[in-house]
C-alpha cells in the first residue's frame, strides 16, 4: 500500500490500443483497488483515442492535448501540458515516451512544476530505441526498464541507482476468454487455426507471417490466420494477401476490444515481431492457456523460453516460423499448456504491481526529504 497519499499524472501521446496504454491501466486500477480512495488520486495527459473511455471508466481525470502526437508542435505541446499541471498539481508524473520525458523535464527545469519524474522505457516504432534512451534517461528521477536487454544495456550507461527493471504483467482472464481444448496434439485433419493479436505496424512483423503462411500452403497445408488489431499498415498488408492469393486464408478482423474472445477457438498465437520491449500479447495469450510461436527478439526471448512455454524462431526467418508451424501440425512439437502456479509470475498483482507502488513509494519519501 502506498505510504503517503499520491496525486500521479501519466504522460502518454495517445490514448490508442497498445501495450503501453494497458500498462498505464494496470498501474492505475492497482493503485486505486489497493489504496483508499482518499489515498490516490490519478490523471492522464494525453491526445484523445480509441481507449479513452476506458481509462474515463477507471476513474482517471484526462487532460486532453491536441497535438501532442504531432512532436514538432512544441509550443502547443508545453503550453497545454503546463496548464494540465499547474491544475492538478501532482507529486509523481510518470512519463511513458521519451517524447514526453523531454518536455517534461523541461518543464520542470523552468519552474512549471516540482513533481518526481518516473519514465517506463515501452520501446516504440524505432529500432535504436535504447540508444536514444541512454542519452535522455538522466532527464526521469527513475527509469523503468521492461526487458533484461534494456537493463543490462543501459546499466553499462546510466547510473544504476536511477535504474530498475519491472517486466510487465497480465491481468487475470476470465473463464470466457480461457482455450480450454487441452489435448497435446492437434488432429491432422482439421485445419490449422492461427491468430495473430496487436497493432498493424512495421514492427510486428506481420508481412515474415504473410510469408510463413505463403509456405504452409505450398505444402498443401489447411491453414487460417486471424488477425486481429488495426495500424497504418493494414492496407498494405491486405494487398500483399490479395498479391500472393491468400485471402482464403488470412482474414483481417479489425480492432476488438477483446480479442481473446475472438481467438479463444484458435489454439496457437504467433508474435513475429521484427523489435519490441515487452511482449505482453504473448504473456496474455499464455495465460489463456494459448502456444506462443515468438520471433527470439530481446522483449520476446526474456519471457519465452522454446519448448517450455512456447516456442521461438529466429527473427524475421519465416521459412523457420513455417517449419515450426507444421512441426505443430503433424505433431512433431506438442502444443504447450501450463499449470496455474507456473502462471502466476505473469500475473500484473503478482510482481508488477507491487513494483511500481514500491517505487512510488520512494519518490514521496525522496520528496519529503528534499523539502
């Protein structure tokens, strides 16, 4: 539980559909269910977007800023950012890109405000991110990295004292949500039922997919892939289905605001992202009871270890991701199940959660010893 009470003010560009935007959640819900409403008191700056009723549901205050996604718009940015904290007048704000880091510091080198800084390295559409982060990380009073990548990288780089790794969690799923055919072995005359569930951008890695499913049915494979989730690139990727003659076998389903409803027939979830930090699609499906076929990137290999609760391919080799695939399929490799205690080290209340607030925690008692 939180020591002191807390005014917390996240900083996020968009209020869309990613992980970030879930973790921003998690943290929130956490610290209002296990504090006392006079306790704990949470807003969000931010630009509106597809999950904003969500966080309006959970009981946090939004202050919307227009432009925010649009970076070169820097004086509407910190003019709308310094009103939204000179108004709620917090004592942490928690920025969740490095975009939002800057600005913020900035602010707080200018007088606007004299919170505690806290920044969660998510990752984001550039590769070199890390790289970026080592320069800009001495802004935050704490760095919050996700991946033990990130951390072993950046502890040779930044003062350690400021940094801490919190691997990102899942909530609990409901029994509607939960693959409950737990049979080893698929039947070989059904179809191969995949899905893919995230966002449409460059850095899934939705087009080495494409191109694994393009193998499979070469080999005479009945395969099908759901892909669930919306980004720039679904057109380009609904074309190149349409260019290699796969349309009866890959079918775009949009956004969902619960995809594991939508996906909770299909036994295997495939992640073949090119970068990323955290990985929590794959920790999700997991949980429900889901075989994660993962490409062996940094934020995916620190979670998934092959053959014990999923299984990896090298990066971008989609010839490999195939060869996994029908190894499933004829039953070469069995489709993995875990037990309910093997679980629990995913679940958010469990580690993740506690972190944070500990952290938290720390930064009011900083402050009072400051003042």
């Amino acid at each position: 539980m939180l020591k002191k009470n807390l005014k917390l003010l996240h900083i996020f560009p968009e209020l869309g559909i990613g992980g970030t935007e879930k973790v921003i959640l998690q943290i929130s819900k956490f610290l209002i269910d296990n504090n006392d409403n006079n306790k704990v008191n949470i807003a969000i700056c931010s630009s509106d977007g597809i999950s904003r009723e969500q966080f309006m549901e959970a009981g946090l205050k939004i202050y919307q800023i227009p432009k925010f996604k649009k970076k070169y718009s820097l004086l509407s940015n910190l003019f709308n950012l310094s009103k939204s904290i000179q108004d709620f007048n917090p004592d942490v704000i928690h920025t969740h890109s490095l975009y939002s880091l800057v600005l913020i510091y900035f602010l707080k080198k200018i007088k606007i405000h004299n919170a505690s800084i806290i920044h969660t390295g998510h990752g984001g559409p550039r590769k070199n991110y890390d790289k970026v982060a080592a320069y800009i990380s001495a802004l935050a009073d704490k760095y919050i990295t996700i991946s033990e990548h990130s951390y072993m990288y950046l502890k040779t780089k930044v003062n350690h004292q400021k940094l801490c790794l919190i691997k990102n969690g899942v909530d609990y799923p409901s029994k509607e949500e939960i693959y409950i055919n737990t049979n080893k072995s698929l039947n070989k005359n059904d179809v191969l039922n995949l899905a893919y569930v995230g966002r449409l951008t460059i850095e899934k890695g939705l087009l080495v997919l494409i191109d694994a499913i393009e193998e499979l049915v070469k080999e005479g494979i009945k395969v099908s892939l759901k892909v669930i989730g919306d980004g720039e690139l679904k057109k380009s990727l609904e074309n190149e289905v349409m260019k290699k003659g796969l349309q009866d076998n890959i079918f775009f389903l949009g956004y969902k605001s619960n995809p594991w409803i939508e996906v909770k027939e299909i036994p295997i979830i495939v992640m073949p992202s090119l970068w990323e930090k955290g990985g929590l699609v794959a920790l999700e499906a997991i949980v429900r009871n889901h075989t994660v076929v993962v490409s062996n990137i940094d934020g995916l290999k620190d979670a998934i270890r092959d053959g014990q609760n999923g299984y990896t391919f090298n990066v971008g080799d989609y010839k490999q991701l195939a060869k996994i695939l029908l190894d499933i399929y004829n039953g070469q490799k069995p489709l993995i199940f875990l037990d309910e205690e093997s679980k629990k080290k995913y679940y958010f209340n469990f580690s993740t959660g506690p972190k944070y607030e500990s952290i938290y925690n720390k930064l009011l008692k900083d402050r009072d010893c400051i003042r």
